[in-house]
C-alpha cells in the first residue's frame, strides 16, 4: 500500500508544460459537454468546468473550438471568435476563481462536418472525391486542399490560439486525431495525395506540423501548446502503433510542450478511442436525425468491446519509450492503483474524461483516500447526453440543468 500512496502522491505534484506550469498532473481531457446552445458557451457549461476544477483537477479542457465558422464540425459548436469572447472569459474566471488552470482545444472539422455555412462548397480535406461522412448531411463530395487553403487554415488556428489567449486561457490543444481535418492529413484513410503533404508520414504530418509551428510562434512563449492525436487509428489501412511512435516523434521535433495520447476515429473505430462499447439505448437520448442515424450506421459494424482500465497502456508504452517530451496518458483511468501505475512508468499526466463527468470532485477524494476507484461504469451514455436539453452528465447522477445551459455566459 505504502507503494501506491507514494506513486500516487507524485500525481499531487506540480507540473511544467512550456510557459505554464499546474498544480498537479491531472487533466479534464476534452469532452464534448454540449453547453454552448447556438454556439454561446452557456453559465452550465462555467458551473461544468468550475466545479471540476474546484474538485481538484490541475488543467481543465474547453473542447471542440472550431477556429472559424467553416470549421465547425456540429451546429452547436463553439467558434473562436469576437463574439463569444466574453462568454469565453467569464468561463476561465470561473476555473482560476477556484485555482485551476484551462486549455481551450483548437480543431477544423474538415469533412467531418454535419453543418454547411452560407454560400460555402465543398467541405474541404487532405484528398477530394466521395466524402462518406457527407453521406448523413447531404455533403457528398469534399475537396482537396491547395496550398494556399493550407496557409488560411494555419493561420486560423493561430488566430484561434491568439483568442484563447486574450480570453485568458492557459493553453491550447491543437486537436490532430479522430478523424478531424488535421487527422485527414495525419491518416491514410483520408490522405491519398501525392504531393508533398501525402505519402510517407514525414509528407503527412507536413501540414499538422505547419499548423504546430504557426501557434507555438503566435502564443508558444505565453501558453503551453499541447498537441492531441491518436497513437492507433483501430482500423484496417489506418495508423498503427508504429506509426504512432512516428507522429510522437516528429510533434516532439516541431516543439510541442505536451502530447496527449488518444487513439480511434469517430467514424471507423470509436471503440478503440472509448474502450468500450456503446449501449443501443444511445440512440433514444438523441433527438437529431442526421446524428441519430450516424449512430445505427456505427453500430452495424461495430464489434463489442468491454472495458478494461488503461486499455490503452500496451501502445502508450511504446510512444512513452520512444520519445522525451511531455506525455499525457489518456485511456480509462478509474482508480488510485491506475494513477499511480502511470506515475511509476513515466507519464507526466493524467487525462481523465468519463471519471471526472460521474464525479467532478474525484481528484480530491482520490488524494484524501475517501474512495480508491471511480464509480464509472463506463457505460458510455453520458457521451449521447450532450445532445440533451442540460447537456452532458453522468446518468448515475443528476441531469444538467437545462436553464443554465441555454443562458449565456456572461450579460
């Protein structure tokens, strides 16, 4: 016992991460908390991240801020930009009000989007041609960007990052996996070019690594730029584990401050970035008939998984051996013994999502020895609540509150 207490009590320490330094190793990983009713974060969504940083998290995750309005993925989603700013910042009071520390998570949804802007095209992507995600909101065909395309989307995500900053975030976490446009690049499935940013990983991670190396220059000496991405894409024809190790390596190269290891894609192999499988009862909790229907799609070919915590240890092991830059474990952490095996075997953090939903105060009762384990079932309902009136929860517990949630931030 004495052991753990002492591997545990390593996750109570502070950590560096470029510029920013936290009190202590756990992370709020990036969930999609469905508060931000017509993309305006709501006072839930402050009461959400408030409450788990009052209960003790070190670094809290805002997740899905697309970096401009052809980015976004859902319709709903929050958009970096002049308007939501003080929504934006009333939320980062909130968590500094109770000593924590918040990362605002920066993506484009490429053709994995369910929205199309007025007067916009074809949703755009490493590759052009049939865009099987299009299948569910009439957008069939996607486009191969060009280079000049590259240097806006750059320079947005550094727009989006210099946003985050005046809205007092700590930190960015520039979103490269599950199957997102920066993901597009990244993995074969979706990256058939055959120019310079397709091919070898080196040419795929070309344009990610552009986008890395334009936010660390506009923020990279004020806010710690962490890089999300997964390590196995599950999947036949994605990438493996090897290649993984390769991402890891040449994201160290580029200089980010910290990488946190996901894995699987939205659409092909959700189990594998979950752990588990995903209950048919899903499917009622959801009122949109596009995501609804994306849903039936996935089960059909989707195998069932049960879980199993850090269910993604075997291959962070080997990106943790390859590399010297700061990991975040992410995968199913739901017990003090968990923790405090990551802590023994050199992982710098802890990314926690489904855990901190069931109980925003656990880091605390983790350290106070009140519990030992999560009451998580991993059941993955709460990942379907975000489309409910109050927003995501645990359905162990009680539902988010659906005034607060459609009442902005701030005003």
């Amino acid at each position: 016992m004495a052991g753990i207490e002492q591997q545990l009590s390593q996750a109570y320490t502070p950590l560096t991460i470029g510029p920013l330094t936290v009190r202590n190793r756990f992370i709020k990983s990036a969930t999609n908390e469905g508060m931000a009713p017509n993309g305006v974060p709501s006072r839930q969504l402050v009461q959400f991240h408030a409450g788990m940083a009052a209960g003790g998290v070190g670094l809290n995750t805002l997740a899905y801020c697309a970096v401009s309005a052809k980015g976004c993925t859902l319709p709903s989603q929050i958009c970096l930009d002049r308007a939501t700013l003080p929504h934006l910042r009333a939320l980062t009071e909130a968590v500094h009000a109770e000593n924590g520390a918040i990362s605002a998570q920066i993506t484009h949804g490429g053709c994995f989007t369910f929205t199309k802007t007025p007067g916009q095209g074809r949703p755009i992507s490493a590759s052009g041609g049939f865009n099987k995600i299009g299948l569910m909101s009439g957008q069939y065909l996607k486009r191969a960007m060009s280079v000049s395309d590259m240097r806006q989307v750059a320079a947005d995500f550094a727009a989006g990052a210099e946003l985050a900053r005046e809205a007092g975030f700590d930190a960015v976490e520039i979103h490269m996996g599950h199957g997102y446009l920066l993901s597009q690049f990244i993995s074969p499935l979706y990256n058939k070019r055959r120019d310079e940013y397709g091919g070898s990983l080196a040419n795929r991670m070309r344009f990610p690594r552009q986008v890395l190396r334009q936010v660390l220059d506009a923020v990279g000496d004020e806010l710690a730029v962490i890089c999300k991405f997964s390590i196995t894409e599950g999947t036949r024809g994605g990438n493996s584990i090897e290649d993984g190790v390769g991402i890891a390596r040449e994201l160290e190269a580029e200089g980010a401050h910290l990488l946190v290891l996901s894995a699987g894609m939205n659409a092909e192999s959700i189990t594998t970035m979950f752990g588990s499988s995903f209950p048919p009862e899903n499917r009622a909790v959801v009122t949109n008939p596009v995501m609804k229907a994306a849903m039936f799609l996935q089960s059909l070919t989707e195998k069932p998984v049960e879980f199993r915590e850090l269910y993604l240890l075997e291959h962070a092991r080997k990106v943790r051996a390859a590399v010297d830059v700061p990991l975040a474990y992410l995968g199913g952490v739901t017990s003090a013994a968990g923790v405090g095996q990551l802590m023994a075997e050199g992982f710098d953090t802890v990314a926690v999502g489904r855990a901190l939903i069931h109980d925003p105060a656990w880091v605390s009762r983790l350290r106070e020895g009140n519990i030992q384990r999560s009451g998580c079932t991993a059941c993955n309902r709460c990942v379907t609540m975000m489309y409910t009136d109050g927003g995501t929860s645990c359905v162990l517990g009680r539902p988010g509150d659906a005034v607060l949630n459609h009442t902005p931030a701030a005003g």
